[in-house]
C-alpha cells in the first residue's frame, strides 16, 4: 500500500494540542529550543540500530527510517528558513514538497547509520541556531509559499512539533512490529 500524501495545513497546532502526540504548543519556550532539539534528536540513534528500522509497522505508515530522513531534512529545511528569517524580517520561503522528495530521495532506500548522523548532525545546526535567537528577535516574520504568516517565536513552536510528533510515530510504530497491536 502506497502511502497517501499530507496535504494537512498543520499550522493548527499553534492554536490547539495534537491529540496524536500530546503537543502543546503553549508549554514551548523558543529560548529553550536548541535544547529541545537536542534532547529530540538524541531518541533516533535507538531507534535506527533496530534490525527492522527499514520495515513500515503498517502499510500506510513510513518507518522509522523514513520518518528519520524526513525529521533529518525538516532539520535541515528549518535550519534555511529560520536563519532566512532573522537575516531578512518578512522573508518568503521557498516552497518544499516532502512527498515528492521522500520519493526522489528514496528514503526507504537509504542506509540507517548514515541517515542517524545525518539527522543528529542536522539537528546540532538547527539547535545551534536557536541557541542564537534573542527575544528581540522573536516578531521577526516568515511566509511561506501557501501564504502561512509565521513569527520567529510562532515558527520555532510550528516547528518542533513534528520533530516531536514523528518521533511519536516512531515509537507506537515500533509497538505495532513489536507487539502486532497499539497500547
């Protein structure tokens, strides 16, 4: 089974907690973030070692190697963004498809000891960017290309929820293959 493109605008985790994951975007502290990052990207390592990180738990569910090449490129993508952010108050992002590059990239293809240093190497340069952030900062706007107005405070809370979010995904996938069953 392939899997279905998202095509959900999340932007709504600003406004309200995902009942998937347990985000809450009210409990984010922007000048915590690199932290955050940090203490996120420390969960994949275990969770790529695994003999089955390449197998999706269900048909319509990445793996975790997916999930990591996608969390390793959000890292990656967030990391241009927000440094475009504070370089140029009212930036436009450049559109960016993740289906498509999932696809292009192959990322059920890839080897999990690569991407794992990849991701944690992405995710340090992301983190040292927040740790640059000053609450002076924070107004600073972004747009990207759907026309989704961002602040450098309400992008750093948008952000981190999929981090987050997949690394949920990760772990109740890894009780499916494990158990055959959600908890």
């Amino acid at each position: 089974m392939a899997i279905v493109p998202d095509d959900k605008n999340w932007t709504w985790v600003l406004e309200q907690p995902c009942l998937d994951c347990g985000f809450d975007a009210t409990r984010i502290d922007v000048a915590e973030l690199g932290g955050t990052v940090r203490a996120l990207a420390a969960g994949w390592p275990a969770a790529l070692a695994r003999p089955d990180a390449a197998l999706r738990p269900t048909g319509d569910q990445w793996s975790a190697l997916e999930y990591a090449c996608h969390v390793r490129d959000v890292f990656r993508l967030y990391t241009y963004r927000l440094g475009l952010m504070l370089a140029d108050d009212g930036t436009q992002f450049p559109n960016w498809d993740q289906d498509v590059t999932a696809i292009e990239q192959r990322y059920d293809l890839q080897d999990p000891a690569v991407v794992v240093g990849e991701l944690l190497a992405a995710a340090e340069e992301n983190a040292a960017l927040w740790d640059t952030v000053t609450p002076d900062q924070y107004g600073q706007r972004g747009y990207r290309s759907d026309g989704a107005e961002f602040t450098v405070e309400s992008f750093g809370k948008y952000f981190v929820h999929d981090p987050i979010h997949h690394l949920d995904d990760v772990v109740r996938g890894n009780q499916i293959l494990d158990d055959g069953q959600l908890d």
